[in-house]
C-alpha cells in the first residue's frame, strides 16, 4: 500500500484492517480523521461522511443580491452561523436576514475568538447587522396607529441599491427621524461624490494626452453609399459580405472617392467558423487602407498579403500607387488608367531541393499567376511535371502575358507536388509586388505557407519586362478588348451554343493576334542585335 497508488497516484498511509472494514456505514467521528481515538493510527474515516461545522466568515468585498434569497453585503462584514456547501455557495445570517445564500469566493473564513471586541458587535447586544449606506435612498412610511399603542409612530424606510423591499426603521420622535433621513442621504451623497472624484483620479492618471489626442484619426462612423464628403479622421468597419456590394462596377468608383479622404476596415465574416480568408485583392484594388485577413490560417490570400507588405522592409505600411491618388482612377475601366502597360516573359528554367511532407521523392510542377486587376488577374499558367525529382528539376518553358497595371500587380509561384492521383499537394510559395521584381536571371527563395523562408529551396527563373505597346499599340488593343469580351463572357456563365461559339472564336483570334504581336517583337530583337553586331565589327576595324 506504501509503493503501489489506490487511486490516481494517492497512496494508502496506513493498511486496511478488518477493524475499519466493520466501520463501514457507522457514524462519523469527528476527530478520527485528524486523531483516532485511543491514541491509535491505523484508522480510516471517510472525509465525505463529516458535516461541516457552522463557522464564522469576513466579507473580503461588496456583494450585491441577484435574488431574494441571496444576502447583500459590504466589504469587512461579519456573516455568522455560517454553513458550509458544494457549489461555490454558503448560507449565513447577516443584517437581520437569516440562512440566504452568499458566494463562498467572496468571504474567508475566521475563528471567534480572532475577532476584535465590537467587530462582530459594534453595539453590542443591541446591534443585529450594518447596512451598506452607499446608493441607497430614504423615504416616510405612512404609519397606521394601533390602539393602545402611542410609541413608534414615525417611521422611514431605507432602500439599498436592488433591494425594492428595504428596511423599515421607526422612532417616536419625528425630529429625529428626519435627523436621521438628512444624515442618511448626506452620507450616500459624500460616498457617491468621493467614488467619483476617485474614478476621475485613476482615469486621468491612466489616460496619456499624447495617445488621447491622436483618437480622433480612427473615429468610427457608419458608412454611407451617399454621403462622400467625410472628415478625414473618420472610419467605417465592413464585414467581407457587405464590403463585396461596394466593390462591384456600380459603386466600386464612388467607394474609392470615399476611400481618398476617409479610412475604411475590412475584416472576415463572421460565418468563417474555420477561420477562412477572402480575396483581399480586388478590396485593395478600391482604395481600402485596412484589408484584416486571419492570420492563423496560412492560405493563399496570407500569402498574397504577406507579399504585398513586402516592400518598406515589411514594416506593415506601403505607400499607395499614384495610379490609385487619380481622380479618375477606376479598378473595373482599364482605358482611364494613366499607367504603361508592361509584357511580362518569364521562363522557368529549374529548382533545387524541394521536399515533400514523409517520406518519397515529389513529382514538381511550378505554377505562375498574377494577381492584381481584374483583367490581369486572369493570368495562370503552369509548367510540365517532373516525375520524382525533387533535387534538381529543370523545366527551360517560357510564359508571356500582358499586365495592364503593374503599379498593382502580385506575382506568386508556386511549387506543388503531383501524387500517384494526379492531384496536387502544396510545397512551397514565393509571392513579390511586379515593381520590386529585378529583371534577367534570378533565384527565387521558396517559403512555406506561412510565408516563412524553406531552407536551400530555390527556383532560377528568367524575367523579362518591356512595354506592351512598343511597335504593336493597335495589335495590344485589340488583344485587350477580346481578353475584356471573354472576361465577360465567363462571368456571365452561358451556356447557350451559340455564346459557345463565339467564346471559342474570340480565345482563337486571342492566340493569332498574340503570336502575331510575338513574331514581331523577336523579328525587332533579331534586327537590334544583328545592328549591334556590326557596329562592332566596324569599331573592330578602325
């Protein structure tokens, strides 16, 4: 019984005998537990069969009733006849009131012959309980005189604060029943006037100037679709599902006006119970300065957010473009923006040291998007995939597309691994703004989903950006209007046979006219380095 626990590492002190085992089911005695009669230390007594002595307990703070059978009490007050329960709740007499209820975390326990003389008794005899006088309120009582009797004829009833029945207090002298209602409500005057000057004291003492006066640059207001000309120290909050009607073509420009003097947040619904994120970029696309994301869900749209801040030493604040400071600026009119678009040819030529979650050798493929406006966040494209080859897969595929603006635009690659199913499973990320992106050959440091940095994971790439419109202004034209027509055309989802048609006819001429504008643009390469060439030979020699 010394070596082996009875229950949940509790290990006998003494052994059982037969002598406690016919104690089973006898009265308790009180002192076994803590000393067993005749000086013996081989008995048990079950802690569950005593009863618990009335004590005497101090009120550690104020208590205010919730209910009539509960006691209201001040701090420092003496509840007698107490009895001890399970539950976290006592029952004792105080200020008259006999056996109510009374949280047992608001009282300790004392010993009787610990109290000073006239704590418990401040009157002595006479005095049968205190009343808190703090809040409460006093008022006359008619009297209703009782033959026979000419004593007690004035009295008042005191009203604490949530006590609707109070306490009736009767003298037979009216002078001094009012002297007593005049000192009653002078002294819960003083309390309440002394409360407040201390709740004054502790605000003026916590509250920094320096930190007040900068309140009134986030002061919250409802948003308003009509009423634009705001104070430019004032924010409205959205939740993602209301912020989505103020997004759209219709007022999409109207939220960005608002946008230019006024702060707006946006945060998730509150139905994404398993803390999901939203797309925050078309809400950065209106001008939204506070776009809040989970942070403990490590998603796409983190990972966008975390390569949009990567700029100004990823102190959380950017500079807003300038595109997004004009006056006609539009997220859904690609012909008002006052930005050159640019020709983005990226060529995957391989990785290094990717690795998969257990065991086995990846299968890699690369994918590359572009996210920013609607039109250029139609761009995806993806690599081959090299079967069980994660240590140095090559790939040498080249992607071109147009941006139509780059002051906006994310790119992110994105490095997956293809099981026996065909289906893809995350390795790593990097995501950059298009403006901080270098041109000619690069190394590209792979992260894990939470965007932190995977160790020797790498992808050699080669960027090249040029002006879309060099040389090709009209072929560029045409291949945005057709990419705006199918833009439109998916959104609506048609499924009739002749919007089918004219879908594919439109994805047709969007090849032709790209591989046009690409012959080009080689044919003027091959026509510069041949011109390159031999003005290098002729400086040769002379």
């Amino acid at each position: 019984y010394e070596r082996h626990p009875l229950y949940r590492k509790m290990r006998l002190r003494y052994p059982i005998n037969e002598e406690v085992l016919k104690m089973i089911g006898q009265p308790a005695d009180d002192g076994a537990i803590y000393t067993p009669p005749d000086g013996r230390t081989d008995l048990y007594t079950e802690p569950n069969a005593f009863q618990s002595k009335v004590v005497t307990v101090k009120a550690m703070y104020d208590y205010q009733a919730q209910r009539d059978d509960e006691l209201t009490f001040c701090k420092h007050a003496i509840i007698t006849n107490v009895e001890k329960h399970d539950g976290g709740w006592w029952r004792g007499d105080y200020a008259g009131k006999k056996q109510l209820w009374f949280p047992s975390n608001y009282v300790e326990p004392i010993e009787a012959q610990t109290l000073k003389k006239g704590e418990e008794e401040g009157l002595g005899a006479l005095q049968k309980g205190s009343l808190k006088v703090a809040c409460c309120t006093v008022e006359k009582v008619a009297t209703i005189p009782i033959p026979g009797r000419t004593d007690f004829l004035y009295k008042f009833r005191i009203l604490p604060q949530g006590d609707a029945k109070g306490i009736e207090v009767a003298t037979d002298n009216q002078a001094e029943m009012e002297e007593w209602m005049v000192k009653i409500k002078q002294i819960a005057s003083d309390i309440a006037a002394r409360t407040q000057d201390q709740l004054n004291a502790q605000r003026s003492f916590r509250i920094a100037l320096e930190l007040s006066d900068l309140v009134v640059y986030c002061r919250p207001i409802p948003f308003d679709i009509d009423v634009i000309a705001r104070r430019y120290y004032e924010m409205s909050s959205f939740p993602e599902n209301k912020v989505e009607r103020f997004i759209t073509k219709k007022y999409a420009a109207r939220f960005v006006t608002y946008n230019f003097r006024c702060f707006s947040r946006i945060y998730p619904k509150g139905t994404r119970v398993d803390s999901s994120n939203y797309d925050p970029q078309p809400i950065w696309n209106c001008g939204s300065q506070l776009v809040a994301l989970n942070y403990q869900t490590p998603d796409r749209s983190m990972q966008l957010n975390e390569g949009k801040f990567t700029p100004n030493r990823k102190c959380g604040f950017i500079l807003q473009p300038e595109c997004m400071r004009d006056p006609m600026y539009d997220p859904f009119d690609v012909q008002k923006l006052k930005v050159e678009p640019q020709t983005v040819i990226i060529t995957i030529l391989g990785a290094r040291n990717l690795l998969k979650q257990g065991r086995g050798i990846p299968s890699p493929f690369v994918e590359v998007e572009a996210a920013g406006q609607e039109i250029d966040s139609q761009n995806r494209y993806k690599t081959s995939t090299k079967s069980d080859n994660g240590l140095n897969p090559t790939w040498n595929e080249t992607f071109e597309w147009d941006v139509a603006n780059p002051e906006l635009a994310l790119i992110r690659f994105c490095v997956q691994d293809e099981d026996v199913f065909g289906e893809p499973n995350f390795l790593g990320q990097a995501t950059y703004p298009m403006k901080s992106m270098r041109t000619g050959y690069r190394s590209i440091q792979f992260q894990n989903a939470y965007s932190e940095e995977l160790e020797l994971a790498t992808l050699l790439i080669h960027l090249e950006v040029r002006n879309a419109r060099d040389d090709s202004d009209d072929l560029y034209s045409s291949i945005q209007e057709l990419r705006q027509q199918m833009i439109r055309m998916n959104a609506e989802g048609s499924v009739m046979q002749d919007q089918s048609e004219e879908l594919a006819a439109a994805q047709t001429r969007l090849f032709d006219l790209t591989a046009e504008r690409g012959a080009r643009q080689k044919a003027k390469s091959k026509s510069v380095r041949t011109t390159a060439t031999r003005t290098h030979s002729n400086a040769r020699s002379h």
